[in-house]
C-alpha cells in the first residue's frame, strides 16, 4: 500500500528513533508509577466484577456446574443420538449422559477425581457395536483440568484407509480456519508495531482476554454467542484504550526505548497471565457455545461454529482493509507508520492516531480470543501457546504490513495443519516456525515486505 508517493509499512522508520516526547504535547501532571497502578487496580477490578474469585484468599467453592465429562459419540462418520453414558465416581457419584442429535454428551460431576464411563452399548443404533479392543467401562481422572473428553470408538478404524486427497482437503479446510483465526490478532501486532516500533509481547494475552470474556458472558451467562462477539469486541478495545492510556502513552512520553519497552510489554504479559490465574483459576473451561453440529461437505467435515469462525474472520479483516485503504483514518494510520515525523508536519495527530490503533489491534484480538475459544477451548495460556505463531505470520509476510500479516497468517494456517499429514500433530507449531527461518533465509524483510534503506 502507498501514501503519495512514500511506500508505506517499511521496516525503517524515522518514527522508531526518536523520543515520543519530541511529537507529543505537554507532559500530564499524574507521575508514572500512579497511573501505574490505576492500570493494574482497574484489570484486577475489571476480572473480580466479571469472573468473581475462585482461588488465592477470597476462593469461592467451586459448583459441580464447573466439572464435567463429556465426549462425541459418532458411527461411520454420522453421529449417534440416544446413546447413554454411565459415570460413577467418588463418595458414590452417579449420573447419566444422553448424545444430542450432534453426537455430543455431557456429565456434570462434583469435582477432581477418579470416574468410571461406561457407554450402554445396548443404546446403540442396529448393527454398531464399539470397536475392537476398546476398554469399557473405562478410568479417568478430572484433575488439573475443569472437563475431559471421552471417546469410544463405534465400528471400523478407518483413519488410514481413507484417501489422501480426503485428508488433504480436510487439512487445508482446518488450515484456513486457524489462518484467518491468527490473522486477526496478527494484524493487531502488525499495526502497533507500524505506528510505534513497538513488539508486543503482552498481545498473546490480549487474546486471552477476549477467550475468558467469552467464556464468562456466553458460557457462564448464556448471552447469544453473536452477541458475545461484538461484547468482546468492544471489551476488547475498551482494554487497549485503557493500556494506552495509563501505561504505554505515559512511557512514550518520557522518551522511553523500545527495549525497554519491549521488557515492560514482558513484566505486563506475566502480570496479566497470573491474574488471569488467581481469578478463573488454572482449568481449561469447557466453551460450549451450541455450535457443535456436523456440516459435511463433501469429504470435508466440519463444525458449525467453524463456518461461523471462518465467515466472520473473513468479514472483519475484509472491513480492515478497507478502513486503511479508504478511510481518513486508516490512511492516517498508514502515514504514521510511514513516517510519524512527516505525518505530524502534514497536520495528523499522531499520538491520537497510535491511541486508534491500541483500540483497533486489542479488539481485533479480542475477536480473535472468541474465535480461539471456539477453535480449542479456554485457558489462562492460550494467548502465550499462539504468540510465536503471530509473530512469524508478521514476520513471514513483511513486519509492519497489514497484508503481509494476513498472507503469513494464511500460510502459517495451513503449514500447521499440512504438517500433520507428515509429522505428529505435537510438532505442528514447530514446522511452521521452521519453515519462518527457510523463508528469512530466502527474503530477509518478507514475502510483502521492503528492504531496509540505508543512507
């Protein structure tokens, strides 16, 4: 993308190296360390309103609401509706499970422990039986965890018989998905990066952030999942407004470096990650959102709330794109990451335009946490397992470009799950990465990216 005559999002800027305080206004009268700890009593306030305590010195009893086994029950692809699922567990504990019409059962249980899962084979449709060599009833332990899933195999493994081009297509189909998924926080990254030099390292939690809003509002509150989209979207941007604020503007203002920077972005991202833990505690929290059913299409199956994830990502980077290409704003936008020094001479205020994109690039992710929740399921890390993911999509497509971090993020997308086809599916964030280092070798600024000008 251009402004004029200028290229824009270059990996050198005259922004990056000199201090904020020479573009900025008059210093604000509240000293840094105050406005400090205003940022931090507000996100702890912030997640006590929201989530209420469940560990540390207020912990409240956790409800057996909280606990649950479950599992999909399916027989040649098709799931199997009326199935019934036996659990006992400890002092006693009894309860039953049902599959729904998606194949889908759960048990609420009271809490951590050993259980016994039984499936009532006699429930099964006419002529399925489970498979060969499959354990029933059979032992599991809810323990660091809030729920586990339990499978039983109905009829033929048909896992290597099915075909290659069967398996790659489902493959690419899974790839785009988490694509366009790392995309829309990646852009985020990209944008802060482009206006201020700065590499978040505390972006993975405002993904996070937007996965436990999420959980809370539509899985604790049963809010309309859509509802709960724009929700996070907003909560989201409401948080990055506020780090601005109260901590990033401030430092910008005393003409601090971007190391140091960087170091802080660091200490804010473990600030924030452990106070996720003391107040929604360290379980994976099940996100059951009510778009689990089966579409097939052809030899591609998918879930609903796939298709929801893929068409809304799709939707919102199409309407970031054009913001920055036809807007006033976005075109601003694109002039700061240009060149701030010119874009302040030419009459854009600059410290306005970076407050923008705070609140852009914290709802983009937030957006992104809902969609990531749907995607796996919610835990106080999930931010900090994708953030080296976000950073090579950015990198791979050219730091600093807005559509160098959607094409990385396709690529990155579909490396993760091509790469399973060959490697074990524990290495799947590893082949992407490595294949970062064979493209930075290649072209060192990127597939879209320009090369540093010198002099």
């Amino acid at each position: 993308m251009t402004l004029g005559h200028a290229p824009l999002f270059h990996e050198h800027h005259a922004l990056f190296h000199e201090p904020f305080a020479s573009r900025s206004g008059p210093r604000r009268s509240p000293t840094l360390r105050r406005m400090t700890l205003a940022l931090l009593a507000l996100v702890a306030g912030l997640l006590a309103v929201l989530a209420g305590p469940t560990s540390g010195p207020f912990a409240v009893p956790a409800t057996a609401a909280d606990y649950a086994i479950g599992g999909i029950i399916t027989a040649e692809g098709e799931p199997v509706t009326g199935a019934i699922v036996h659990v006992t567990g400890p002092d006693g504990f009894t309860g039953d499970g049902t599959s729904e019409a998606n194949g889908r059962w759960t048990v609420p249980v009271p809490g951590p422990g050993d259980y016994s899962v039984e499936l009532d084979t006699g429930t099964l449709p006419s002529g399925s039986a489970l498979r060969e060599g499959t354990e029933n009833p059979r032992k599991v332990t809810l323990g660091t965890t809030s729920s586990v899933n339990v499978l039983f195999p109905i009829g033929e493994d048909t896992r290597h018989t099915s075909g290659f081009g069967s398996q790659l297509l489902q493959r690419l189909a899974s790839g785009l998905n988490f694509g366009l998924l790392i995309a829309l926080a990646s852009i985020g990254i990209t944008l802060i990066f482009g206006t201020t030099g700065l590499n978040n390292f505390a972006h993975g939690e405002l993904v996070t952030f937007g996965a436990v809003v999420t959980w809370l509002v539509a899985g604790q509150w049963g809010v309309n999942i859509f509802l709960t989209m724009v929700i996070a979207l907003i909560a989201g941007g409401a948080f990055g407004w506020v780090q601005d604020s109260l901590l990033w503007a401030p430092l910008r203002r005393r003409g601090m470096r971007l190391v140091p920077l960087m170091i802080v972005s660091i200490g804010f991202a473990l600030l924030m990650r452990y106070l996720i833990v003391f107040f929604i505690g360290p379980d994976t929290k099940v996100l059951n959102v009510g778009l689990g059913d089966p579409v097939v299409l052809g030899s591609v199956r998918l879930t609903e709330g796939t298709l929801v994830s893929m068409a809304i990502s799709a939707i919102t980077l199409v309407a970031v794109a054009f913001f920055l290409s036809r807007t006033r704003l976005g075109k601003a936008t694109r002039a700061v990451s240009d060149n701030a020094g010119l874009a302040a001479a030419s009459g854009i205020d600059v410290d306005r335009i970076i407050r923008i994109v705070w609140v852009m690039a914290a709802g983009l992710s937030g957006l992104a946490g809902v969609m990531l929740g749907m995607y796996t399921q919610v835990s106080w890390d999930m931010g900090s397992q994708i953030l080296l993911l976000m950073f090579a999509a950015t990198t791979l497509g050219g730091i600093g470009s807005a559509y160098g971090a959607l094409l990385g993020s396709i690529i990155i997308g579909f490396v993760v799950e091509l790469s399973t086809l060959i490697i074990p599916a524990d290495l799947k964030y590893a082949a992407a990465l490595l294949i970062l280092i064979v493209v930075m070798l290649v072209r060192p600024q990127g597939i879209l990216g320009t090369r540093e000008r010198i002099g």
